[in-house]
C-alpha cells in the first residue's frame, strides 16, 4: 500500500509556476534572431542570467564569450 501511495505522486504534471526561470531567463530574448548589435546584447543579457542562475556550467558560460 505504502509503495503505490509513493508512486501516486511521482506524476508528469508540468511545473505550476515559471516566475522563477522566468526572473533567470528574462524576457530579452523574445524576438532576438542575432542579426544585429542589439539582438546580440538581448542574447547576450539572456546568458548572463542563465549563467547567474547556474543553468549553466562555468565552462558553457565561458564557452559563449568564445569568438566561433
């Protein structure tokens, strides 16, 4: 009983909130396509607070400041 009330709770529900991500992510990006200086600073403050927020890893955050 007790192992199929446990598992009663490990559903696939979507989260109920985003406001967290949201405040990490920001909004910047929406609309940016990387063709000019603005849309790259709009990326740009997009992986700033992705890396802030340490969704990503030190290296990845090193990784964007690299010229490709």
């Amino acid at each position: 009983m007790t192992v199929a009330l446990m598992a009663a709770g490990c559903g696939i529900s979507g989260p109920v909130d985003v406001t967290g991500l949201r405040r990490v992510a920001g909004t910047d990006l929406i609309g940016a396509r990387g063709e000019t200086p603005a849309d790259q600073r709009k990326i740009d403050r997009t992986v700033v607070g992705l890396c802030a927020g340490k969704v990503w890893t030190a290296e990845e955050c090193r990784q964007h400041g690299d010229k490709q």
